[in-house]
C-alpha cells in the first residue's frame, strides 16, 4: 500500500456517517428476515419470513400489479429496486455492488419508519440506519428529484480535520472520475456535507472502500 493510500485510509478511518433526516427514535415492528443474494438480481418479499424468491425482474414486473417503482443506490453501491405493488405490499430486487463476493447477505425488514435493507458487512456503529431506509430514500428521490446524487451528513473521527477530510473526497472523485465532493457545514460540531455521485454503482463502492478498513 502507497504512503498515499495509507494516508487516505487515516482520513476516512472511524468515520460517522449520518443521515441527512436523522430519526430521534426507531421500532422496529417486525421480525428481521436474512436474505442470501446468488445471484445479481433477486426478488425477496418482505415483512414475511417465508418470503417469495423470484429469479429476476423481469419475472415480477410479469407477475404482480406495480403502483410505484424506485431505482436506488445504497452507499454500499449496491442497488435496491423498489416496488409497491397495487396492493399496498412491497417487493425488493437487489444488485450487489460486486456479485462475486458470495457470502454477504441482506437484512431486509419493514418497521413504522420505513423498509431497509442492510448488507451483511455494514456497522451501523459508523452508519446511520437511515441511510439504508429504502422507503425514505425513494421518497426523498423524489422530492428532491436528486436520482444521481446520495447527500449525507460526515463526522470525521477525532484528530481528523474537515480540510483534510474534504481533500480525500476531491481526491477520490478524481481517482475514479465521479463527482464526489464534500463541504464544511459546521466547523464548531466538526461536521461535513457530503454528495455521493451514484450514476455508477461500482464507484460508489470504491469510495465506500476508502472509507472503511478492516
């Protein structure tokens, strides 16, 4: 590893990542269902644990009624296709952000605030659960009309500064050619804007990369 990557590594190391709408208080209502991904897309029914596997998109788009459709693009970068059906009920398709790696799964679960799915390999020491609330993010989208950006909120870990940290995201983006970019929003909280540039999936997962270290 350069001196370079080490450094880079030091910035994002411990980082707090927070959701730009934090929830004071989560109930989670229902029982968590683990879902196994092997293949790139998969359909899972959620809310139920003897959901429905379907072998892929297409097949639900021929089966069911849709009444609304999201694409969204976790910070992970794996992409979560959204549906509500016409009966009020929800279904998942999953793309993993690399569909080689055969032994992550998903948490996928329904509560009063929304519906998340959660890879296996994810701390939500270090992330907001929010920021997996595929309910509120598509809901978001669409307020918004930000299809090709995730915006969250960044703590960087102590002994971090902002200016540093907002550096290694300007590096990063130029690294793999995305528009990644942070802002100082609070110097006195130690806290940042950060833009996520999610038109490719598999660039998002290169900065999630840099940011955690195992």
């Amino acid at each position: 590893m350069s001196s370079k990557e080490k450094k880079v590594r030091k910035i994002w190391v411990g980082t707090i990542v927070l959701a730009l709408l934090i929830i004071l208080s989560l109930t989670y209502a229902l029982i968590p269902v683990e879902a196994s991904i092997r293949k790139n897309s998969q359909i899972i029914k959620v809310g139920e644990s003897d959901y429905e596997r379907l072998s892929n998109i297409e097949d639900i788009r021929k089966k069911f009624s849709i009444a609304n459709y999201s694409r969204i693009v976790l910070i992970t970068g794996d992409v979560v296709h959204f549906y509500t059906l016409s009966d009020g009920s929800s279904r998942v398709a999953i793309e993993p952000a690399d569909p080689r790696n055969m032994n992550r799964t998903f948490r996928i679960f329904e509560s009063m605030d929304g519906l998340y799915v959660i890879p296996s390999d994810v701390s939500l020491n270090k992330f907001d659960v929010e920021l997996f609330n595929v309910k509120l993010l598509a809901r978001q989208m669409k307020l918004t009309r930000l299809n090709d950006t995730l915006r969250v909120i960044v703590k960087p870990m102590r002994g971090v500064t902002l200016e540093q940290f907002i550096s290694s995201v300007s590096s990063i983006g130029k690294e793999v050619k995305a528009e990644h970019y942070a802002k100082i929003i609070h110097k006195g909280l130690n806290l940042a804007s950060l833009s996520i540039d999610v038109r490719q999936p598999e660039k998002v997962k290169v900065l999630l990369d840099k940011v955690m270290t195992k």
